[in-house]
C-alpha cells in the first residue's frame, strides 16, 4: 500500500509541472501561404515590318538616342555571321558594324549602354568588352565570374546580365562588380531557365526564353514573372520568309514612340509592335 500511494504522488508530480497548453497553440496554427496571381498574358499588335540582315546572330538589341544597335555571335558552323556589334540600317537592314571581335577567339554576345560607354559580353571567355559609346574607341574590359554570358539590359543604374540559367545578375557599370543576383521564378510557370537576350521598359525586365518563342516580364523586386508574350506567329512568318531563320532573341524599346522591336537570330525582318504596358 505505501509503495502505491508513492507512485500516485511520483505521477501527481510529473502532471502539475507540465506547462498549461493554451487553447490555440501558434505551433499548431498552419498559416496558408498566399498564392501569387497568375502572370497576365501579355497581346500584341503588329505595327510595322522593317528589313534585318539574314547574317546577323542575333545576341543584342536595343535603341539608343534614336538607333538601333545590334550585336552578333559567329557560330563556327555558320561562316558568313561575325562577332561584332553596330548600328542598324532600318531601309535595307543592314549592320554597319562598329566593333568587332576575333571569331576564333571570342563569341559575342549581349549589349547594353550606360553613362555613354558600350557594354559587350562575351560567350564562354568570362570576359566584356568596353567601348565609348560615341567614337566606339576601346575603352577596357572586365570579367565575370558567371560560367557563360547572354543577354545584357540596364535599369540606369545597374548593368544586368543572363547566362542562360534563371538567375540575373546586377553589376555596378563602374567596376563590374556584383551588386546583388536575381533569381527569376521559372519553376511555377512551366518555363526552361535559360533566360537570353534582355530589355529593361517601364520598371520590368523583359526576356527572351531560349529556343522558345516566349518572352516574360519580370519583376525586378521579386523575380516574379507578371507577364507572358507568346511570338510564335512572328517566329513562323520569318520563317516562312528564310527558311533558316532561328531562335527568337532580340527585344528593343524605343521611348520615343513607345514600341517594341523584335528579331531572331538570322531572321530577315525585324517587327515593330505595340504592347499595353
């Protein structure tokens, strides 16, 4: 009996020094996440359909003080393209070319103009070139430490470039250094990572998908994507017109009449459309 009466007391004990549990514990409170609205889908109209030269590898393309810049990769299999960047003639298409590089050493890729210097990057060297964006004199280059460069944009502040995966990386145009990566949510959109050619318009971040016929547009902030382009009827009619025309991947933003320009790499027309921003 005294041996019992001790293992009532013991188990009274262990009971009084649990602490009370409140009637709604936090811990087992599971806080629904707020689901992210779906990305709009971006429309177009078609405006006007203007010459490109069937040579050029389309890497870059943006407008500057009323041009229209675009730079070129040189694929060994393709003899005729060039590693080069420079002005479009928008009557017959034609690149006048303003820089080059050795196509045996250096694939060109993405441009992007800031603070009036040039930016060009290079394929798979982890190196860009810098070149006045007046006299396109030589004036430097830099390395990166991404394992391959694309596209490359500016927000006026911050280069910002692609290397084919889903991530964007800001640099300081000053000494291209890292300033922050931007990881784009691809995943929830059923998209590939491989993000190419850039164009920075009104707050986003739009950008080729490599070897679709999408461009997104990204939120710089989150890396939300909050619009979605689909261009396959222009892939198909510059198709249609040079059977060896390829990927999409060229988006320029003109401010002064509020269009976009769209080309692929060796298509033989550039498209100027108009988008609700």
């Amino acid at each position: 009996m005294k041996k019992y009466f001790s293992v009532v007391l013991i188990t009274l004990s262990i009971v009084s020094c649990k602490p009370p549990q409140p009637a709604n514990d936090p811990s087992t409170v599971v806080t629904a996440v707020p689901k992210k609205p779906e990305p709009v889908k971006i429309t177009y109209t078609l405006i006007e359909t203007l010459p490109h030269d069937t040579t050029c590898f389309t890497e870059g393309l943006l407008m500057y003080e009323g041009k229209l810049f675009e730079s070129s990769g040189a694929p060994d299999n393709l003899p005729r393209t060039r590693s080069s960047f420079g002005i479009v003639n928008l009557k017959n298409g034609k690149l006048d070319v303003k820089g080059e590089l050795d196509r045996k050493t250096y694939f060109g890729e993405g441009i992007a103009i800031l603070n009036n210097k040039l930016y060009q990057l290079t394929y798979q060297n982890q190196v860009g070139f810098i070149y006045d964006a007046k006299t396109f004199n030589s004036a430097g280059q830099f390395s990166f430490k991404n394992k391959e460069g694309w596209g490359l944009t500016t927000d006026g502040t911050s280069l910002i470039m692609s290397d084919g995966t889903s991530d964007l990386t800001f640099l300081d145009p000053a000494n291209q250094n890292v300033v922050k990566t931007l990881n784009v949510n691809t995943i929830n959109y059923d998209l590939p990572d491989q993000l190419n050619e850039l164009e920075y318009i009104n707050g986003f971040i739009y950008a080729n998908v490599w070897r679709t016929n999408t461009i997104i547009k990204i939120d710089p902030a989150t890396g939300d994507i909050s619009g979605i382009m689909d261009l396959t009827q222009l892939a198909a009619t510059a198709r249609s017109k040079y059977k060896n025309s390829l990927e999409m991947n060229g988006i320029a933003f003109d401010p002064a009449t509020k269009k976009m320009l769209i080309t692929g790499k060796m298509w033989p027309e550039i498209y100027k459309i108009e988008i609700a921003f």
